[in-house]
C-alpha cells in the first residue's frame, strides 16, 4: 500500500531519474522502472485532477491569472483539511521491484536518485 503522497512523489521522481539521459540501467531495472513509471503516474494525474477539483471546489480563478486559483481565507482551513485527507488515502499500487543486486557494482547514482528508486528496490 501507498499513500497518495507516496504515490505522487514516486511517480515524480521516477520521472525524473528516466529523463536523464546520462544514466544507464540494467534492461530489468529499466524496464520495470517503465512499468512503475506508467503506473504511478496514471495515478499521479488522477490524485492530481482531485486535488484541482478540491482548489477549484474553494477557489476563485484569480483575475491576473486564469489558470491560477484564489482561496478565501475563511475556506483556507477546510481545503488544506481536504487536500491532507486525499494526500493520506492509501492505494494498493503493483510495484515491480528489483534486487538491490541488479543494480550493477559500478553505478553512479545520485542522493535524488538513489531517493526515487527506494521504493521498488528488494
């Protein structure tokens, strides 16, 4: 199980980690970082299309900026209460995970990506 939040910033961070084109994995643990990626982001977006329909549920769209919401003062407390309880639901998520041998000895990882590919590493 993962919580939303968990959930969002993996996907992110996976993103991350796959979008340098410096960095070279082993075939199974690039590929199932693909699959955990196209998980994890799918539900990334749907966490994220509830998290809009809460700021728009208590926003008004600002008159600088359409794309940007403005919320109330008086309704401040009651979203953040709503964005923290869709941030703590948990999900049962299928993570494809890899032996911390695959990795090969010789990696070079970052503190950031060593960080995003905790969570499918055995």
């Amino acid at each position: 199980k993962m919580t939303n939040f968990e959930i969002y910033n993996a996907a992110m961070s996976l993103m991350n980690v796959l979008n340098d084109p410096e960095q070279r994995f082993p075939v199974k643990v690039n590929f199932y970082m693909q699959k955990n990626k196209s998980t994890l982001f799918a539900l990334a977006q749907d966490i994220d299309n509830a998290r809009l329909e809460i700021i728009k549920n208590y926003g008004t769209i600002s008159d600088e900026d359409e794309s940007q919401y403005l919320i109330d003062a008086d309704k401040v407390e009651v979203a953040q209460k709503e964005l923290n309880d869709l941030f703590n639901l948990e999900q049962e998520v299928n993570i494809y995970k890899v032996d911390i041998d695959s990795l090969p000895d010789d990696i070079s990882l970052t503190a950031g990506q060593m960080e995003a590919l905790l969570f499918m590493i055995n």
